[in-house]
C-alpha cells in the first residue's frame, strides 16, 4: 500500500489501515523506530484499554440487567 507526501509533510493513512488501527479524527498516533530500522505507526493509549473499557457506554438504553451481563460476558 503505498501513498503520496505532500510539501508538508502530510500524508493520508489508508482505509484498510484506519480501520485496522480503530483510527478516528483527533486520535493521537505515534511513530516508533523498530531495532530492525522499520518504522511502526501506533494508536496512541490504545493499549491501555481493558476488554471492560472498550464495552463502556456500548449497553444503551433499555437492556435489562441481564442483557448487560450477557454483553460484557460476551454470550451471543
């Protein structure tokens, strides 16, 4: 995948990427250098979230006790 560099230095992040990464407008991202010289792009903090984090604010309105445990347990 390859993509063009503007005169400032801006590029874009390809869709298979953004969407791979959970990547959104305003999402920190950071660049590292890897010991075999490759540069590796990270969501920055993304890392950090519990499976319990990233359900957070995902039950909505009107489900019932045991729904919520049902999501958070990950039955289907």
């Amino acid at each position: 995948m390859a993509t063009k560099m503007t005169r400032k230095g801006q590029v874009t992040i390809p869709e298979p990427v953004r969407d791979l990464l959970d990547l959104r407008p305003g999402d920190l991202l950071e660049f590292e250098r890897a010991s075999d010289g490759r540069i590796v792009l990270k969501k920055v903090g993304s890392e950090s979230k519990s499976r319990f984090a990233r359900l957070r604010g995902h039950a909505g309105e009107g489900m019932t006790t045991e729904e919520i445990m049902a999501l958070t347990r990950g039955d289907d």
